[in-house]
C-alpha cells in the first residue's frame, strides 16, 4: 500500500494560537460566513470545516493491491488506553496492530498534560471552547499509516485522509471535543465524513453510545455502519485469592488520575461519605482508593482509619494484587468507565455501582452486581437528545456536592453484600464467567472485530 500526498496547504495562526485560518488564497465558498459579519469564533468555526474538507478531498489513496488484510494501523485521538490498551497487550489471532508512536510517550504527554492544575484548567476551559478531536484529525493528515497496512482504526476521532478506515467512540459529541455544544457545530462535518465511502464502520462499546450516533446525527446515509462493541477484560493472571488472615470487608475503587477536578464525576463524595458511615456499622472495612482528590476531599477524609488512598498509577501486579484481596468493587460513577467495570469481573468481584449511562449494559443488577440510584437532582443528558451531559459546566458543578440518596443506597448495598458471603460468592462467580465466555470475553470482541474488518475490506477489495 502506498500513499500520495499534494504539497500541503499551508496553515496560518490568526490572533489565537489556538484557532486556524486559511491563507487569503484558500477557497472560501463553502464556509458558512452569510450576508452578516460573523463573530471571530464563528468565523474560526467556518474555517476549521472548510479546511477539513479542503483536506479531506485532496489526500490520495493508492489501492489496497497486496496488503496484508490483517494489519491495522490504530490511530489515538490523544491518550494511549481503552481499546489501543487491548489490541497490543494481546493482540488476537491475525492481527497486527501498529501505532504512530510508542504508547509510553502518548502515555507520558497525556500525564504531562494534566499533571498541573494551570495546565488542566487551560485544557478543561480549551475542551469546551474547541474542537480539540477535529484540530487532531488535521494534525494527523499528513501521517499516513506504514506501508503494508490495510486499514485505519481511529480511536475518538475522524480520519481526513482518503483510505478505508473505522472510527471508535464513546459518543458522537467527543468526535468534535468535549462538550457537547461543538457537536451541533460540526455535525454537518461530522455526518459528511462518516457517510463517505471511505468511511467502513463507526463503533461504540455500548448502545447507548451507538445511540448518540443514530439518533443525534443526520444518520440516514451511515447508519447501517454503526455497531455496538462491546469492551472484554485485558487478559492477565489472576490466580487464587489472596488469602488473608482477617475477616474484615475490603472495598476497592478506581477514580481518575488525570485531574482531581473528575472527582464528582466519578462520585468521590458518595463513596467516601459511605465509607465513613459503614466504619461506624462495620469498624473492621477497609477501602483501597486509587485516584486524585480535590482539597477539600482531603481536608474532610484523608486519614480516616481503613482507607488506604493512591494518587500515583501503581504497577500491573500490585493493583492486581489489590484486586485479588478485595471483597467488593464500588464504582459511583455517573458516567460509564467499563475497563475498571471488567476488571473488577475478572477477578471475580461483585459491582456496586450506579444505575446511569451505560453502566447496565455492563453489570446485570442482581446477578453480577448492585445498583444505586441515580441522582434525581441531575439532567444526564443535553436538553432533550441523547447526548450526555458530562463535560457541562452545570453537570460537574451538581456533582461535586455529593447525593446524599447514592450514599445512603451504597450503605445498604455494602451490608446487604457484607452479611451475606454466598451471595457475594454467587455474583462474583456470574462476573467472572460474564468476562471469561460470556459478552465481555476476548474472544467475542476478537469476532466481533474480524467480522468488522472483514466488512471494511471488502469495498476496498471491489
């Protein structure tokens, strides 16, 4: 396979670094600029989609004539994780998965990145402001995949090269940025490229994410593209339980590393206010937190007897270690985090978790875990759509109070789990096997990923 590119347009910074112009010679008759003056977003806007396609039109694609149909070239919007994580560390049967660079460096910039409070508030304020997954996709115009490989498979992003490729995503807005408004922005964009020929498939590990797709976007050329998924556990070793000489209850949660200001999100209030509550019920519980708190977090509960609190990643095997020697997991999320969710199964815990997003497609409520409520006070979703609300302004500041309903629930749940060994022996079980031959088993997801590209490939091979 080889690739031809033109000589580049080049680009030119306007009085933000941060937004693109194109030179005075550039074609402007498909922005949107009407008989008004725009604003200087909206004319950075207009620029940004007539770019894009401006782009998107004059990359070459040479034929898929002696390829390896198996090599796939995977394409990180920004942080190495989530899927990239499953291809490499085990790749399947007849793949071969390459990446634009070493994941430790994708790792290490995006820890970098958020490392800071200055830069995670600048990137928090760009992520509602700009199209940061668009800005990417142009970014990446110009690195065609090695020579050999077959097909494209982005991760939260677009592909504005013409070559067959498939796109993943959690939901539709996170193609244009972070907040939900920009998707109303670039929806046109968005709906072009992924109703193109090259476009093979657009995958989301869940049906609700799939559902963003469908029913927030002009679908009706692409929609046959869309399919659901879903995420398997990482293969790793996992060995008999640890055994401990105790009887006391551990718990286990995983939160967010990247900035302390996801807390809410994740529901750090609620699971450590339940904690302190089951002390008082239980003295003996412990919790093993592995994630960043806010200040005031730590003012109120750091120190607090039983909990063992991790703000740094830890190696492979120790958290495996904390995985094999817990008795529960609690995961308070408002939004779906499915890699902690599968984990969890694997090493055979049952889930507490909350009944929102896509969290029930993953854990079955009585079977493999036990939900709480969702908060009665927050709007999920934007005004009416299926577009979640997670990265709003007013969705971040209602959750970083707590719900007292969701604490008072994960109390209960815990002693429901705490009095009763066999049933916690029986969910455990049913997690497990949902992960080792069930719907979250790798070799699923290998299927579901051959028939994929088996379907990308063949209008390629036409």
């Amino acid at each position: 396979m080889t690739f031809s590119l033109s000589p580049r347009q080049p680009l030119v910074a306007g009085r933000s670094p941060w937004i693109w112009k194109l030179p005075a010679s550039a074609d402007r008759s498909n922005t949107r600029a009407g008989a008004y003056e725009l604003s200087e977003r909206r004319r950075a806007e207009s620029h940004i989609t007539a770019l894009c396609d401006q782009v998107s039109n004059r990359t070459v694609y040479s034929g898929p004539r002696g390829v390896d149909r198996r090599t796939l070239y995977v394409e990180p919007a920004w942080n190495f994780r989530g899927a990239a994580e499953h291809f490499l560390a085990a790749p399947p049967d007849g793949f071969d998965f390459r990446l634009p660079s070493p994941p430790d460096e994708q790792t290490l910039g995006f820890r970098m990145a958020t490392v800071w409070p200055v830069s995670r508030h600048g990137a928090r304020i760009a992520g509602r402001m700009l199209p940061y997954a668009l800005a990417v996709s142009l970014l990446h115009r110009r690195r065609p995949p090695p020579p050999g490989t077959a097909l494209t498979y982005c991760l939260g992003q677009i592909n504005l090269r013409a070559e067959p490729w498939v796109v993943e995503v959690e939901y539709a807005s996170l193609l244009a940025g972070s907040h939900p408004r920009l998707l109303s922005r670039y929806a046109p964009l968005l709906e072009r490229r992924l109703a193109s020929d090259w476009c093979r498939g657009v995958v989301s590990w869940s049906q609700r994410g799939a559902d963003t797709i469908v029913n927030g976007l002009e679908s009706a050329r692409f929609a046959q593209k869309v399919c659901v998924i879903p995420y398997a556990a990482a293969p790793a070793p996992v060995g008999r339980p640890v055994s401990r000489a105790d009887t006391a209850l551990k718990l286990v949660f995983f939160g967010s590393l990247s900035g302390d200001d996801r807390a809410g999100l994740y529901g750090v209030h609620d699971l450590l206010e339940s904690f302190a509550r089951l002390r008082r019920i239980l003295p003996e519980t412990r919790l093993f937190a592995r994630t960043r708190l806010p200040d005031s977090l730590k003012r109120q509960y750091a120190g607090m007897p039983g909990l063992r609190l991790v703000e740094t990643p830890l190696p492979a095997a120790e958290l495996r270690r904390e995985l094999a020697s817990a008795d529960l997991c609690i995961l308070p999320y408002h939004s779906t985090t499915p890699q902690a969710i599968l984990e969890a199964m694997h090493f055979g815990l049952p889930v507490v978790a909350r009944d929102s997003w896509a969290t029930p497609e993953y854990v079955t409520n009585g079977v493999t875990g036990i939900f709480i409520p969702p908060n009665p006070r927050l709007a999920y979703f934007v005004d009416e759509t299926p577009h979640p609300a997670f990265e709003t302004r007013r969705f971040r500041r209602a959750t970083a109070a707590g719900d007292e309903h969701a604490v008072r629930a994960l109390v209960d749940a815990v002693l429901r789990l705490a009095a009763s060994p066999a049933l916690r022996e029986w969910m455990g079980r049913n997690a497990r096997d949902a992960v080792e031959s069930g719907v979250f088993s790798l070799r699923r997801r290998v299927q579901a990923l051959n028939q994929l590209v088996d379907r990308a490939l063949q209008g390629a091979e036409a």
